[in-house]
C-alpha cells in the first residue's frame, strides 16, 4: 500500500478523540479537519471537499447511522469513503453501517498503526476512483461535447453501462462521395490523412452544434442530437450542424485538397430524420460503444442514400421539418419518396445553399 496524503474530516463529539485523532493524522502528513457532530459534519461536506471521513457512530444531534446516511445518498459525496468510529464490542453497530455502505471502521480505543491502515485503504480507494473517474470523462468527450460531459456523468453516475432509453431526437447520416474511388487509387498513408481531416472537420460540426457522435462509418458518420442528453431543439441543431458541414466545411476541406495537390474535391450526401429511437452503451465488459438504435436510424440512413438522386445534398425528413422550433426560409419540399421498410412515402425537404 502507498502512502498517500489526504484531507480527512473526523467527527467525533468526544474532544480528547478528536484531538488524539487529529495529531495522528496530521504527524502522517495528512490535513485533518476536525469537528464536535454530525450536523457540524454535513455543513463541512457543504462547504469545502475531503477525502476521507472518520465519523463516530452515538453523537448526540445527528448520529453516525443518519449523516451516513446522507453522504451516502448524495451523488456528489457518495463515492467518498467514510470510515465508522466504533467500540470493539460494538459489532451490531459495524454491521448496520457496513449495510449502509460505510467503506471500514476504526476500533476504539485507536491504534495509531490500524488508522494509517484504515485511511490509506480508503485513500487509495480515492485515487482509484479518480483514475476511474477520468477514464469513463475522456470516453464521454470523444462523443459527447465538451459542455455535456459533465450532464453525461451525472445522468450515468460515472457507469459506462448504461441500459437502453427510450427519447426522441435527430439522427444524421453523412456519406463522403467518390472516396471509394480516390482510396483505390493513392497511396494508404495519404488516404488516411485525407480521411482523418475530413472526420475531424465535419465531426467538431456534430459536436459545435451540441451532437454526439455515435460512429464513424467508414468516409461517413452517424450522429445523433438530443441523445444521450434530451434536447428539446434536437432538430434546429441538426438542420444548423447540416448546412454549416455542406456549405461551410466541405468547401474549405475541398480547397486544402486542391492547394495541396491531392485532388479535385469530393461531394457529400447528409441525410436527416427525427423520431423516437433507443439510446445507450453496447457491447461487453471488455468493449463497450456508445449506439442509437430504431427506425428512426435506419430510415436516416436510408434518406442519406436517397441524395446520390436528389439534387440537394442535404435532405431532411418531414419529421424533421415538424419538429424544428425556429421558422426557416431555407428548406424547400424536394418530393414525395418510397423508403424499403416503411408502408407509406416520406416528404422530404432539400437545404437551399447561402
């Protein structure tokens, strides 16, 4: 075990304890914070962070059962370890707060050599959540924007397996045209330079525009807004995240391709649909992806496709028009098409370029 340092808050309404406490602590490098009960402890929690707590079990305002309790039930405390203040004879009491979901417990009277065991352990327990904490936040980001990670934390309680929700949102599919092609013919390292630049470009517009970005296929993408997070402008935001990578990205990525020599530029097709669909994380212990799943999905897809015989680039599903919330003079009925797996036709609307 290594040794850490650590900011420990003891609660104990017994004085000369405190005081033994908070010397041992402090003469192992820790930063002890000490206070005389339990309502003492949960305003400290308020007001400033810690890593450990040592919390005494009879107090005589708020026991160490209630505020433990507390700390417990709160998702920004919860992962905090608490280690329970107890007599030898006290196996009753151990047992109730283990139940409750204290980490350890210290006897009484302490040993100065069990509490630098006792709050190592949970230091240790500290670091590893973090590095937990950090690993599941940059899985998050290479999806999510930046600016709901953090929402994406909370809702998931920093767990990566999170089961299936049912939401409605926009799905965007987007397909590189006449890459095929250019791939077959260039070298493999200038290839995946001219992909890797292409995703970046159009995958900071999903993101730019509040989408996440379910996966790369390919030359294409597959994106969602208004999952994982509900958005009540899911389809303005796809709309505005479509027109900026056609009229926007793909003509400045088209002019590094003619600067650099590389060649003429290439056309895309983006498609759009909103609907109910199923959001979540899957896959197995050892590889999870984040996917969106349903019709709406698949009939994305699907309109996608249908640009390679439309004249507009992007093309959007009545759905999609229904559910924007700002009125727009840029969209224009394209016609009335049949889509396999569905019984009726779907309106479609094409994007007019700036």
């Amino acid at each position: 075990m290594t040794d850490l340092s650590g900011r420990i808050l003891v609660v104990d309404d017994d004085p000369l304890n405190r005081h033994m406490l908070g010397r041992s602590l402090t003469r192992d490098g820790h930063e002890a914070v000490v206070v005389g009960g339990g309502t003492e402890c949960l305003t400290a929690l308020e007001e400033s962070s810690f890593d450990v707590v040592l919390l005494d079990i009879m107090m005589p305002d708020l026991d160490g059962f209630e505020v433990l309790s507390r700390i417990k039930a709160s998702p920004e405390l919860r992962h905090m370890p608490v280690i329970m203040i107890s007599g030898l004879e006290d196996t009753e009491s151990v047992v109730r707060c283990i139940e409750l979901g204290a980490d350890d417990f210290l006897p009484k009277p302490f040993d100065p050599v069990i509490l630098r065991a006792r709050v190592n352990a949970g230091l240790d327990r500290v670091a590893l959540h973090r590095l937990e904490d950090e690993r599941v936040r940059g899985t998050f980001a290479r999806f999510l924007p930046e600016t709901v990670v953090d929402e994406a934390m909370a809702r998931s309680g920093g767990d990566l397996r999170l089961g299936g929700e049912r939401l409605v949102g926009t799905v965007m599919f987007t397909d590189l045209r006449g890459f095929t092609t250019f791939a077959e013919r260039t070298d493999a390292e200038s290839v995946i330079d001219v992909l890797n630049r292409y995703l970046a470009e159009m995958g900071d517009a999903v993101l730019d525009h509040g989408g996440t970005l379910v996966g790369y296929l390919g030359d294409g993408i597959l994106a969602a807004f208004g999952a994982p997070i509900p958005m009540d402008d899911h389809a303005d935001r796809a709309v505005d995240a479509a027109r900026e990578m056609a009229d926007v990205r793909l003509p400045e990525f088209n002019r590094w391709l003619t600067s650099e020599g590389i060649c003429d530029g290439f056309r895309m097709g983006i498609g759009l649909n909103s609907g109910p669909l199923m959001s979540g994380n899957v896959g197995s212990e050892r590889r999870l992806e984040y996917t969106v799943i349903g019709d709406t999905v698949n009939t994305a897809s699907r309109i996608e496709g249908l640009t390679k015989e439309a004249s507009f680039p992007v093309l959007v599903a009545e759905e999609t028009r229904a559910a924007l919330r700002a009125e727009r003079d840029d969209l224009v009925f394209v016609d009335e098409f049949d889509i396999r797996g569905r019984q009726s036709r779907i309106k479609l609307w094409g994007i007019v370029s700036g």
